[in-house]
C-alpha cells in the first residue's frame, strides 16, 4: 500500500531539508555539531535532501522500484511501501539521503558480529523506513515512520565519513531500521569509507533484489543477516517478506566475499519450533554455512506482540544444541548475558578460544585467525 506524498510537501521536504530538521540547529553528536544551516535547495541538478534512486523502471502505472521483491509501482506524488521512496516529475528519489535519525557509536559486538574486529567501534546510522512489517520489530519507532516523522541529522556521505574517522571508529555500521532503504545513502557512505581506510558492515534482513545487491558487496564488508524463519508462510504473516529471497542473499552474499554472521530470532509462538530450526541448520549446513556464525537471540515483547513472553532462556539452550548437532561450528546465544553460549569454542579441540561477557571480551586466544591452543584455523577478520 502506497502512502500519500503530495506534490507540495514533497517540494517543501526537499527545500528544507526535511521537516524534522528544522529546529535541530546545535543538536550535539559525540562533543562536536551538527550543523542543520547547509542551505536547501537544487545543487547540481538534484535536491539537496533527496538523491534519484538507483534502481527503477517507467511502467504505465508509474515508476517500478527495482531495489527490493515488493516491486513497488509508484505514481506521481506517491510513496514506495518503504516510506522512502517518491516519484517526482517522472523521476524516483530517496529522500532519506543524508538523513539518519539515528547515530551511536557501538562495540562491533553489539551488532551482533562476533568474529570480526573483536572489540572495535562502529560508527552506527540509520533513517526512518524499512521494507518489512514485523510485528516484533524492535526499532519500530523509526522503522515503521516516514522521515517526515523523524528528527533527523544533516550527514552526507563525506561529513559521516569524516565523523566515524574522527570518533576512532574502525568501521561504519547501516544497522537498526534497514539499509537496504537508505541504500543511495549507504552505496555512497561506504564507497568513501573505502577510500578512507574504514570498513563497512550492514546489519540487514536481507530483503533485496540480486542486482543492487551484488553492487552494493563490492564495498561491504561484513554483515549480519536476519533468518527470521525457515518457513514461507510464518514470513509472510510474521514480517510480510519471503524465506526464498533471504536465503538467496545469504548465498550472494558468500559468493561475493563478504563476512556473514546470521541472526535468528527465536519468537515464543511463532519462530521457536525446534524441529523448523533444525530444518534451517541443515539447510545452512549443506549450502556451506557450517563455518558461518549463528547468532540465536532472545525475544523481548514489544510492539504488536507485546502480548507474548520473552523467549525462555531453555528455549534459546534447546535451538543452539540442535544447530551445533547438525554440524554447524559456530553458534551464541543473544541478549542472555554470562551464559557459556556467548564464548567462541574452537571446532578442532574443544578449547574456549574467546570468552564474552555481553559486549565485551574477557579472553582472546585466537592468534593470527588461529586457535591459540591447536593452531586451527578460525573463520572471521580478526585484523
Ligand atoms: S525499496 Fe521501498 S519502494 Fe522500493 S520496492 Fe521495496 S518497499 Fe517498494
Ligand atoms: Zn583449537
């Protein structure tokens, strides 16, 4: 369903910069400002606070996004089911470009990412949208909004790049809504970041379609990837997205030589049937995936499953014992602080190599991406 953007308000979104902007002058970000008095307006031929998309296609119902399945065919004045994307005189635009709404500076742990950059700083964005309708979503104050709801920052790609560098970040984080509809803003923050020496990581659901995909992992380095389920039709009523296409971005994705760690979300009543989860662990094994972590993560209630509890701690023992008994090697457990499921265990002999408590590392015995004990070889970007 498309949501209204009307000609007048898009004009005055874009010469502002956005709504929400205004009034933000002197908002403080890590001891430093950010500035909201860069002027509006038409600079080389696009608005300033939007960027023509990258993906789409003129149909007779309008312009087609090409960025993600949902396909959206967006007429004039009309919005993508995003929230961020318009077509304005027969041209698509995002308008979160250079917009986030939310900036932290995060340990890489957080993300989760166990088994790259062990303790470094990644400088994390967002803006409002996303191309999914979970009704756990844990960001959804900014996920399901429009950025004309949000207070957003004026960051272009240059100016976040050159805050990341300054905040000793070693990489730059697309994380907690979801990149994939920021992607112009992502696609050119980490072409920068790049040319700067800094990595980038995107923490994703992976809903995209193959061609801006393999685009974008010319300059990502590591990602994320939410597996919400192994089941088509607890996608479609649980997040209104479909299994086949985020497990095509997972072999993408590992085609491409991006670092992947997996995410799965065990949800009481809906994603915590042991039997579908070790359908997936099979699934991943076979594919390759034995070597890729697993991160199983707690539910908390919130937003339109507020009604449910929070996923029993045996529940999360149950999922991870029936992954590591279909073979794979690397698999934690999420948002359950001080249990031994949050430690890295080499494969070869059985030895704790990394030893977590939360966010932090307590131990690190992987040398030179091996086990300090046997000298097994340990997948990840430990440098
Ligand atoms: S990215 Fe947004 S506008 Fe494009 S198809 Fe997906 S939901 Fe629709
Ligand atoms: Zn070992």
């Amino acid at each position: 369903m498309s949501r209204k953007f009307t000609k007048r308000e898009f004009i005055r979104y874009t010469l502002l910069g956005s709504g929400a902007l205004v009034g933000l002058s002197g908002m403080r970000l890590f001891g430093s400002t950010l500035s909201s008095s860069s002027p509006g307006g038409v600079q080389g031929g696009v608005w300033r606070w939007s960027k023509e998309a990258r993906y789409y296609v003129p149909t007779p119902r309008g312009m087609r996004c090409q960025l993600c399945p949902n396909e959206c065919d967006i007429k004039e004045g009309e919005t993508g089911d995003c929230r961020t994307r318009v077509t304005e005189n027969g041209k698509m635009y995002s308008i979160v470009y250079g917009n986030p709404c939310s900036i932290h500076i995060d340990p890489i742990e957080k993300k989760p990412l166990f088994h790259f950059l062990p303790q470094s700083r990644a400088f994390s964005v967002a803006t409002a949208g996303c191309n999914l309708a979970c009704l756990n979503c844990q960001n959804w104050q900014i996920s399901q909004k429009s950025p004309k709801e949000t207070r957003n920052y004026d960051l272009m790609p240059e100016k976040l790049v050159q805050k990341a560098a300054r905040n000793n970040c070693d990489s730059i984080a697309y994380t907690y809504s979801e990149p994939i509809v920021f992607y112009e803003y992502m696609y050119d923050s980490a072409r920068k970041a790049r040319e700067q020496g800094l990595r980038n990581v995107m923490i994703s659901a992976g809903y995209i379609k193959e061609r801006p995909l393999r685009d974008l992992c010319k300059y990502i380095d590591a990602a994320n990837i939410d597996l919400k389920s192994f089941s088509n039709d607890t996608y479609m009523r649980l997040n209104a997205g479909d299994l086949d296409t985020v497990l095509r971005t997972l072999k993408i994705m590992k085609e491409e030589g991006v670092w992947l760690e997996i995410t799965n979300l065990v949800v009481p009543e809906w994603t915590d049937d042991i039997a579908m989860i070790r359908r997936m662990s099979q699934w991943l094994y076979k594919k390759g995936f034995k070597d890729v972590p697993l991160h199983f993560s707690r539910f908390s209630p919130m937003y339109q499953l507020n009604h449910l509890p929070a996923t029993p701690v045996s529940v999360l023992k149950k999922a991870r014992q029936a992954a590591l008994e279909e073979g794979l090697n690397y698999v934690y457990v999420g948002n359950v602080p001080g249990t031994e499921a949050e430690n890295t265990f080499c494969p070869s002999c059985g030895e704790q190599v990394v030893s977590r408590r939360g966010y932090h590392i307590l131990e690190n015995n992987i040398k030179n991406g091996k086990c300090g004990y046997c000298d097994a070889r340990i997948p990840g970007v430990w440098q």
